[in-house]
C-alpha cells in the first residue's frame, strides 16, 4: 500500500553528518506537525488577475518539533546535536531523521530523511531538572533512498537500506489566472 507523504516529493539525499536523530532517543510530547510548501509567489493584477512566479517544481518540507518537560539528559542530548562542531553544528550540517509513519492501524514506516535544523536554538529550566525546548524546525532535505524503510507491525519488521545523491535545477515560470 503506497501512501502519499514528503517521502513520496523528497529527492534521494546523502546526509554531512552520517549519524540518526530517532525513536525513542528524541520523543517530542506534543504534536509533530509537517508544513509543506512550493516555491511560488502570488501576485495580484489589475483586472482582477492573479499571477503565479513558480521558481522551482520542488518541493519543501519542515518538521516542527517541541517539548514542555524534559530530563536534563534529554536537553543536554539535544543541545550537543545541536552545537557541536563535529555534528550538526547549529544549521550547518545535515543529517538523518527517522519518523514513523502509520499506514494503517497495525503498521508503521519508519523513514529516514535527510534534514538540517533550520532555527536558532530556544530551551528553558524550571526547577532544578525540568528543561524544555519550546520548538525546533526541520527543513527536509531528502530521504535515504527509495528502498529505505523499516515496517513494524504486530508480527514482523523487515529493513532495507540503500542510498545515492540526487541534484535538481531551477527554473521560473509565471501562471496567470483570471479570478470570476
């Protein structure tokens, strides 16, 4: 069973930092939320026109991810993912994020994307171990490669693995559209 997702947009990618922020080691208690978008502009006309600039087919994605309580190990995880050189180093280096995804009530798909941290870094403290980090944004790069899943249900998990590199050029079209 195919399901439509950023897996389904993203090109194949090959991460700087070759090491996998997953389940369970970061486990966000709030909603993930995936925000996609195009690289167009609207433009309003006269005559009631609305103009699209399309800069590129590609698509984007960013994963928002955050935490109202964490341990201070959890935080400190994180914050070394986040600010060590020989990682991500703050926005600089890619690397690979695994997120389920369910399918169907028994399975899930656990994927890896390729993506780079592309906010500055926010936490918190209340009390004396009690951190929180109030929301950290994933653009999406790519995904490992076609074949690269894990699928868990309740009898079997299976893996495959592959990986190549993938570029893309961009162009700039401008759709018109009259508005009744």
């Amino acid at each position: 069973m195919s399901i439509d997702t950023m897996w389904t947009y993203l090109p194949e990618a090959i991460p700087e930092y070759a090491a996998t922020l997953k389940y369970p080691d970061i486990d966000p208690q709030n909603v993930i939320t995936i925000q996609g978008e195009k690289d167009q502009e609207l433009h309003s006309g006269d005559s009631c026109t609305i103009a699209t600039a399309v800069y590129s087919d590609q698509a984007r994605f960013f994963i928002v991810l955050n935490w109202t309580a964490m341990t201070r190990a959890e935080h400190d995880f994180l914050f070394d993912w986040y600010f060590n050189s020989n990682k991500a180093q703050g926005m600089s280096n890619n690397f690979y994020f695994q997120i389920p995804e369910q399918y169907d009530p028994d399975n899930y798909i656990h994927r890896l994307y390729v993506v780079r941290f592309a906010n500055n870094w926010e936490s918190s403290m209340r009390n004396v171990d009690q951190y929180g980090i109030a929301t950290i944004v994933l653009a999406a790069e790519g995904k490992l490669g076609a074949g690269s899943t894990t699928t868990t249900s309740s009898s079997s998990t299976s893996s495959t693995s592959s990986s190549s590199s993938s570029s893309s050029s961009s162009s700039s079209t401008v759709k018109t559209t009259t508005v009744p």
